[in-house]
C-alpha cells in the first residue's frame, strides 16, 4: 500500500521506500500493516522512468495531499483489498483481449529480466526476499537454451585435426 509520504518523485531517480503491506483479516477488513513481512522487506526501490511518470501523473490528480494519503484507494478512500485489485486486474486484461496473464506474472517477468539482465541476487532484492533461492523457485523463468558458446567450446576443444594442422 503506497502513500504519498512513502514516494520521491522530486529528484533525478525517482524511490518508494516499502515500509508496510496490506492485511485483510477475517472480521476486521483490509488495513495497512506499519511494516511488511520481514526486516528485509524494508526497502527503497529506484523507480524506472516510466514508472516515476506515472506515479507524478497519479500525484497530481489526487485531491488528498496530506503524506498519509493513499495512492490508489477504494472509492470511499479505504484500502483496496487484493480481492478486488485482482477483480479489476482480470477486467482490464480481458477487456484488451489479454489471456493468461495474472498478476503475480508481472512480479515473475520483473525477476526473469533482472535475472537475465543482472543477478538472481538483484531480482531477489528487488522482490524482498531474503533468501534468492525463493526468487529462483517460484519468480524466475528457467531457460531452457544453453549458451551457444558450449558447441563452440566442445568443438575448439575435441574437433579433429584437419590436413592443415598435422
């Protein structure tokens, strides 16, 4: 649950500094937990570009700006509970003819490209999770294609003689 007071949008590299989650409790409702699931989960995430443009876009159509305020809130300005972002998620995705995506596919592509792109470590930092090998079982997408270079290897390596080298 992001709050204004959790996000810098005024410097170069926008963050959001992750300091709470979301708890719906049976008989209780949904309600923003002041901490996530563990210490470190504490964290400060750069924010992309694109990402950072959004957020900007967000703030300046919100008519609450105390830092306490919600980002993205029900109509009555209580939390959304996962019940419904997920409701609102499957809406959007089939309205634009979208199969197959749920929404934990996002936080999967996020790890597989910083995998690919960085180290498991970083996806796993990124994700909060303490330990990367959470990240490898259940966020990054395997692949399935060895590197070419091991033919290259194998061949430099056992490749008969040929006429010239004898």
């Amino acid at each position: 649950m992001i709050r204004r007071c959790d996000l810098d949008v005024t410097t170069t590299q926008a963050t959001l500094r992750i300091r709470g989650t979301i708890v719906t409790e049976r008989g209780v409702g949904t309600y923003r937990q002041p901490h996530p699931k563990t210490d470190r989960s504490n964290r400060v995430v750069a924010l992309p570009t694109f990402t950072a443009e959004a957020i900007r876009r967000r703030l300046s159509v919100m008519a609450d700006r105390s830092p306490d305020a919600l980002v993205f809130q029900s109509r009555e300005g209580t939390p959304l509970t996962t019940a419904n972002v997920r409701r609102q998620l499957r809406k959007v995705l089939s309205d634009a003819g979208i199969t197959g995506v749920h929404r934990h596919t996002f936080r999967r592509t996020v790890a597989t490209v910083i995998d690919d792109q960085a180290s498991v470590n970083l996806a796993a930092e990124l994700l909060g999770h303490t330990d990367p090998k959470v990240t490898i079982e259940h966020y990054i997408r395997r692949n399935e294609h060895v590197n070419p270079l091991t033919a290259e290897l194998l061949d430099s390596a056992f490749a008969p003689a040929s006429d010239d080298e004898e």
